[in-house]
C-alpha cells in the first residue's frame, strides 16, 4: 500500500504526477552518476599533475567519503525540517556546481579539501535523492528503488565516456567539471520540479538516520560486513581502475576510462535483471553465482596483462557485484519489525567500506603496486558473497 493512502485529508497524486515525479528522480540519480563517473577517468592525470605517490592519492580519496559519511546527519534533519524535495534540489545543485573545485587543486592539501567538500555534498544528495525516491516508491506501491539505481550506472558509465574523450582531447579537468556541472545543475533544477511531497507522518522506518542498532542482529551483522567488501570493492574500481589501466598497462589518455566504463555496463545490466536473478535462482544462490563470476573473472583478466583482458575482468566483476547490494537490503528487511532501520544498519556498514576501500588499495600500492594492490579485489568480492550467502541463509533460519 503507498505510504500517503494511510493519511487522511492528503491529496494522493494522480498517475502522471507519479509518473512526472518517477522521472524527475531519475534524473537527478543519473546526474549523481555522471559527475562522478566523469571525474574517474580523469584521476590519473591529477595524480600525474600534482606529483602524487600511491599513498598520497589514497589519502586524498578518503576525503570525498569522509565528506558523504560527515553530511548524513545534517541531511537527515534538513529532510525532517523541509522535506526530501527541497533538499535533493539544493544538495543536488551544489554537488553539481561543486564539481570542478578538485580538478583545480594545487596541492595535495587542497586537493583534500576540495574533495571534502564536495563530498560532503555528493552525500548530502545521495541521501536526500534516496528519500525522495522512497517517498515514489511509497506512492506507487511496489519497489521502483532498483531502478533509480540502475539510471545512476547508466549516468556513471556516460560520464565515465565523457571523461575519457575529455582526456583524450587534454580537456582540463576543472573546465570539464565545470561544464558538465553547470549543465546537470540546471537538469537537476528542472527534474525537481515533478518532485513529490514526503507524507506528512511518514513511518519511523522511512526517517531514520543511518544509525547502527545498539544490539543488531547477528544476521544484519553479517549482511552489514558483506556490505562492507562489496562496496569496497566497488569503490576501488572508481578510484582505481583508471590509475591501473595509465601506471601499469600504459594505455593513452582516451582509454584510462575503459575499465571502470565496462564496469559500469555490466552493473547496469545486471541490476536491471536483478529481478528475474534473483526470483529464477533465489537469494543464496544468485549470491554464490555471481560472486564465482566477479571474483574468478577480475582475476582471470588481471593475469592477462593486457588492455582487453583487463577491461573483460572489470566486467566481469561489475556483473558479479551489480546485484549484491540490493539483495542484502531485500534480506535485511525480512523481519517482523519495521525495514527500515534494519536496511540503514546494513547501508552504515556499508559506507564504512565504500570510506576504506579506495584508502586501503592506496596505501597497499604504496607499499608494492597498484597491480599488486587491485589483486585485492577478488578476495574483497569473495568475501562479500560468502558473509552475504550466510547472512541471507541466516535470515532465512530466523525468519522463513
């Protein structure tokens, strides 16, 4: 039943407003993507511009994740106070006229600082997108979420293609992220006003903060760790796959971006048959199988050596992690109790790896490679399968 038909003297919105608002969400999830899908590519020429080691650029990374875990509380009370509509519009134009600062950076430190900040407001619009697209998902009444999702791979995978031309054409990083920023901006600004009012009570479950339970279940702890390496995993591919495919394999400025585009396509691929996956093979299973998929494939197409073996290995492990995420939220939420604050428990953890991952693979190329470091990417992705294949058996135990 959607959210609003349990409140009285509310107004519901017709079909095509839902329709209008579906779209609009879309959109700001796609210029979410893009931005960040076209800064990716571009990070080998800042570490090669500044003069920055392996440990450095890690440090540097940690800051745009710092930002986004540092921005969820004051998020959270802006949606409170002013509603999920407004704040997607507000956070939604300054993440994208924020963009270009990193690409300006002079230094180390103001790289940092930069990222910092625009972090903080690629979290804010993260958050608030996520709830305004609750708040959809409530008036239709069935789960639209997925999809908002896999419009978000599609703009990445664009931006990912944006910034590979821009690099071949030795476009400068900040005028191109100012460009495409100020372009998205202004999509962002027309996409909000389709934009739906959150209910007036909306269930506890829908405003929580990304909290942790003081007492989570042992189930949403194993699902919360598989988070964890799935979306360190994740992570390091944006930041990292680039630098790999620049230092180690040598490609020029215009195919920096292949790896983390072909990741991009598949994950997009796979969350758009997410569904059917899951419903054909179940949970356990659809986890087991695509874990087998990434974890054997990065590996496979690492140990090639070459441009085309390489991009099939980041294929491979955007099809193994593109549902992973999604089926650790649907389990977390089968319980008696509310989904919500089980679904935020499992997302904290989550951002945790999504916060360490890029750092770690940093810190670890320091000390060897960035080859050798990214070779931690098949066992972070067996690790999110297995802790998830027990998480989702688990749930199932509990609650079948």
């Amino acid at each position: 039943m959607p959210i609003s038909t349990a409140l009285p003297n509310v107004r519901l919105p017709s079909s095509g407003e839902r329709q209008r608002a579906r779209v609009g969400v879309a959109a700001a999830f796609v210029a979410n993507g893009l931005l960040i899908g076209s800064w990716a590519p571009r990070i080998p020429e800042i570490k090669a511009h500044l003069g920055l080691s392996a440990g450095a650029l890690g440090i540097a990374l940690l800051a745009p994740a710092l930002g986004t875990v540092l921005s969820a509380r004051i998020v959270g009370a802006r949606n409170a106070r002013h509603g999920s509509a407004a704040a997607t519009r507000l956070f939604g134009v300054a993440y994208c006229l924020l963009a270009w600062l990193p690409g300006a950076a002079a230094n180390l430190a103001t790289l940092w600082l930069t990222l910092l900040l625009w972090g903080a407001a690629m979290g804010a619009m993260d958050v608030s997108m996520n709830s305004q697209g609750v708040t959809v998902e409530g008036e239709y009444g069935r789960p639209v979420l997925s999809s908002f999702h896999a419009t978000w791979s599609i703009g990445s995978f664009v931006g990912a293609l944006l910034g590979g031309i821009g690099a071949a054409l030795r476009v400068p990083v900040a005028g191109q992220q100012a460009a495409l920023g100020a372009a998205l901006a202004v999509a962002v600004l027309v996409a909000s006003r389709s934009f739906l009012s959150d209910p007036a009570h909306p269930p506890p479950a829908r405003t929580g903060a990304m909290r942790l339970p003081r007492m989570p279940e042992p189930r949403l702890v194993l699902l919360g760790l598989s988070a964890i390496f799935a979306l360190m995993a994740e992570g390091a591919v944006a930041d990292w796959s680039g630098v790999l495919l620049r230092d180690h394999l040598h490609v020029g400025g215009g195919q920096v971006g292949l790896g983390y585009a072909a990741f991009c396509v598949t994950m997009t691929a796979g969350r758009l048959g997410g569904d059917r996956v899951v419903h054909a093979l179940g949970r356990a299973r659809c986890l087991a199988t695509l874990t087998l998929v990434g974890t054997v494939g990065l590996s496979a197409g690492m140990a090639t050596n070459v441009l085309a073996g390489t991009v099939a290995g980041f294929a491979l492990l955007g099809f193994g992690l593109s549902i992973m995420v999604p089926v650790l939220f649907s389990t977390a939420a089968d319980s008696d109790r509310p989904a919500g604050p089980a679904i935020a428990a499992v997302a904290a953890l989550g951002c945790a790896g999504m916060l360490v991952g890029p750092s770690l693979i940093g810190l670890v190329a320091q000390l060897t490679s960035v080859a050798s470091a990214l070779y931690l990417l098949p066992p972070f992705t067996l690790a999110a399968g297995l802790l998830g294949i027990a998480g989702v058996r688990l749930s199932a135990r509990n609650h079948g």
